[in-house]
C-alpha cells in the first residue's frame, strides 16, 4: 500500500511539473528581437543584433498584430539608455552599465508603424530612432 501511495505522488507531482512547461511567460515571445546601443557613422544608434537585423542600425521590427513580441535592449557603449515605444505606452527601465539590459515584452496590438526611441534627453535628436511595424 505504502509502494502504491509513494508511486500516485510520484506521479502527481510529474504531472503537475509537465502541465507547467506548457504555459507561456512574460519573457516567452513569438518575435525576440536583440537592439545593442552604440554609434553608427557618428551618430548614436540602436543596432540589431542576429537574425535579419543584424548590424542595421534603427532596423525596422516586423511583427503580426497578435504576436507576442519582445525587444531586449542591451547596453554596449555605457551611456544611460532605454527603449520607449510612447505610442504603446511601453518604456524599458534604463541600461545604465555597459553590457545591462532590459526588456519589454507585450502582445502587438492593432497594425500601424510605432516609433520607438530612447527617451534620454538629446539620444532621439542623436539619431536613437526606429520604427515597430505591426501588421495584420
């Protein structure tokens, strides 16, 4: 009797660990998209990292309205910096160091282009300017 009970919790527990795995999190994204800060022909810049944006400095952020998206902005010169989409109401916390990051993870809302920015006074005037193009 003791073997059965022991094997039941055994496999509760199992059951109970496996129907977690397939839940989503904050940080799961359908779209992740890397943004490393830094200069480009002397102006400041937010340069993609991998994939098809890689080394475009502002690259254009394709996703599908629906699609969990993330955007991880990674520090790479040490100036103070973050990632603001003000049309969406979402705003990274700043990249202080060099090699900080901070991410923003939403679901992408209705189709449209929305700018997104380092809010930094002065970086946007600098060149710290891109687009997020949803798409339906």
């Amino acid at each position: 009797m003791k073997t059965q009970y022991t094997l039941a919790m055994l496999l509760l527990v199992v059951g109970l660990a496996l129907a977690g795995c397939g839940g989503r999190t904050d940080d799961q994204a359908d779209q992740v998209f890397h943004l490393r800060t830094g200069l480009v022909e002397g102006r400041m810049a937010f340069i993609g990292v991998g994939g098809a944006i890689d080394g475009v400095a502002n690259p254009e952020l394709a996703v599908k309205a629906g699609e969990r998206v993330r955007i991880e902005l990674h520090n790479g010169d040490g100036i103070s910096h973050d990632l603001a989409l003000p049309d969406l109401g979402r705003q990274t916390p700043p990249v202080m160091g060099r090699e900080s990051v901070a991410a923003l993870t939403f679901t992408a809302g209705s189709s449209g282009a929305y700018t997104y920015l380092c809010s930094v006074a002065g970086h946007r005037q600098a060149g710290m300017e891109g687009q997020l193009v949803v798409t339906p």
